[in-house]
C-alpha cells in the first residue's frame, strides 16, 4: 500500500482525503495534517486516517509517508514542495506552484539538482474528459490548424469582499493559462487585458486576450461575480471546425411551460471525475513511475506564474504586456520520473 499524507484539511483538502479514500485502491490515508489540529482530526476521522498533525514539515519526514498531498494556503506550496523533494518523496501538489516566479525557480532548481522529478501540479483540467477531447480533436487534425480557443470561467461571487481583478489574474485564471497550453501545445507571447464597469463595488469581470507563439489567439474572461452559477466553457475553432465544451447536467426539468437545468455553485462536482483521474495518475507515480505526460510539472508552474504577471501588469497599465519565458531546461523536456 502507498502510504500518503494530505496536508491542509480544508475544502480541497478534505476532497482529496476522500478520494484516496474511497478512490485510490492500493493506497491508503496514513496522515492529515493542518494548523487546526481540530479540523485535522475530523477529516481523518471521517475518511480513515492513522494519524493527525499540525506540523508539516515533521509529516513530510516521516517513514510512514511514502507520498503527499499538498492543499494548504497558497503560501506553503513551494516550501512544502522544496521539503519533500529532500525528501525524496513524490508530491501532487495543488496550484499555484507558487505565484512568485523567482520561487518557482527555485523549486525547479532543487528538483534538477535532486535529479528527477518530484513535484506533480494539480492543474487537474487536463483530466477533464472535455479538455481531453478538445486536445484529440486538435491532434488528430479532424479541426485542422487552430486558430483561436475562447474561454470563460464564471464564479457565483467571489471568495472574499477584498477580492480585485489582478486577483482574478493571478488566481482564478491560472487554470485557463495551463490548459489552454496543455490543449494548443504551445506558449504564450503577450497578454492585454481589461474590464468592464459595474453599477456597483463588486470586482468587474476581467477579459484577456492572449497571443501565442504559433499565431493564435486566445480569449479568457474570468467573471467572480457572475451571480448565477459556476459556469466554466471553452470554443477551440480550427481552419477546418471547431469544437465546444458542453455544460454538463445530468437532468433536466420541465415545468410551467418551461424547461429548466441547474448551475453548480462552484468547482468540485464539475471537476469531481478530473480529480479522481488526476489522483490515480499521480498514485501510479508515487509507486515508481515517470510523471505522466499529461500531467503538469514545475516548469508549467512557472509559466502560469509568468502569464499571471504579465497579465497583472497589463490590466493595472493598459498596456499590452510581453510574456517572457526563459529558456526551457532540457530537464522539463525528458522523462525524468521516478523509476530509474
């Protein structure tokens, strides 16, 4: 059995516990880990965990863990991430990387100094079956070259009533940044970026329109105040067809002369599937394997982190902003997993 510890026992926190619970045969919850040792002890109780913690960095050390989870504050995520590649343990860690790039470089230079892969982004979209149609549509050719991928992600409202537009940038738009470079198999160039006004003190959606280095163009609005539901779409067009993601509903319903589908109120049923294939795929790396190639790595974290900024900068200046990406090392191009 693979021993793994989940580190934060909020919201994704939680899931993640349950999924390897209830989803991952071959691997079991050994520890949940949380600065509220309250909540910590709760979670592990509901789902089976041997033990609780508030103390990361001891939970990472441990013999009993063979791999870990990390869904704590943002903040930590690179930190924890450098801790467990010395280690030598296999981290699926949740995004942002970081939103700091200077910090994703430096996991990224402890990795290669430990000489393989250990870090696994949850940028859990590339799991989603409509994302993984999108990409087969594109790479067999039944789509033809594409041209542009428009995007939208909308929220009931947003998490915290000091929530801004760059916020959205750095925030909530880092997972269109990642799949759609997943999707087109290419990098971005430049990003504009602006707003709306509302009637109100609510964060005006955000529009950006990106460039890549192929020649296409890309739209993502991010909407944290959409009112009406988690709503998350996506339109690749080619020279030949386009193909669009499909909200999903189970059920319909038919009444006073109308016909009527629901709205989820935020990400996880939505996501749920794309979270379960995402943890499988990173059980079989845990157990010995090479990262998956769909799967995203320390390198697409700093590139969501590079994008976030520039787009960030664009929408405080108006000005259109270069995405500067440095060299890709040659480590982030191999198969460097764990298997010898």
């Amino acid at each position: 059995m693979t021993r793994i510890a989940v580190i934060g026992a909020g919201i994704m926190g939680e899931d993640h516990a349950r999924i390897v619970a209830h989803d991952l045969p071959g691997a079991t919850l050994q520890v949940v880990c949380d600065m509220d040792i309250a909540r910590a002890a709760l979670v592990a109780q509901r789902f089976g965990a041997q033990h609780t913690s508030d103390d990361p960095q001891s939970v990472i050390a441990r013999d009993d863990v063979d791999a870990v989870i990390i869904a704590s504050p943002d903040f930590t995520h690179a930190p924890l991430s450098m801790a467990c590649i010395a280690q030598g343990k296999p981290v699926l860690c949740e995004k942002p990387l970081s939103q700091s790039p200077a910090e994703c470089l430096q996991v990224m230079a402890a990795e290669q100094a430990a000489g393989r892969k250990f870090v696994m982004l949850g940028f859990m979209r590339r799991y989603d079956q409509s994302y993984v149609e999108m990409r087969e549509a594109l790479v067999s050719g039944a789509i033809g070259r594409p041209l542009m991928m428009h995007n939208f992600h909308r929220n009931v409202e947003t998490p915290a009533a000091d929530f801004t537009g760059a916020m959205a940038i750095t925030n909530s738009a880092p997972h269109e940044f990642d799949i759609v470079r997943h999707v087109l198999g290419t990098e971005f160039v430049s990003v504009s970026a602006y707003q709306p006004n509302r009637s109100d003190a609510r964060v005006a959606p955000v529009v950006m329109v990106l460039e890549t280095m192929d020649g296409q163009l890309v739209t993502i609005e991010v909407n944290n105040n959409a009112a009406y539901g988690y709503d998350v779409r996506a339109e690749l067009v080619g020279e030949a067809g386009a193909i669009a993601m499909n909200n999903v509903a189970y059920t319909r319903t038919d009444m006073k002369l109308a016909a009527s589908t629901r709205y989820d109120t935020d990400w996880r049923a939505r996501y749920r599937e794309a979270y379960v294939r995402q943890n499988r795929a990173f059980l079989d790396f845990a157990r010995g394997g090479a990262l998956p190639a769909k799967a995203s790595d320390c390198w697409d974290g700093l590139c969501a982190a590079l994008v976030a900024e520039a787009g960030a900068k664009a929408l405080a200046t108006g000005v259109k902003q270069a995405v500067n990406l440095p060299p890709k090392p040659a480590f982030y191009s191999l198969d460097k997993g764990i298997a010898a």
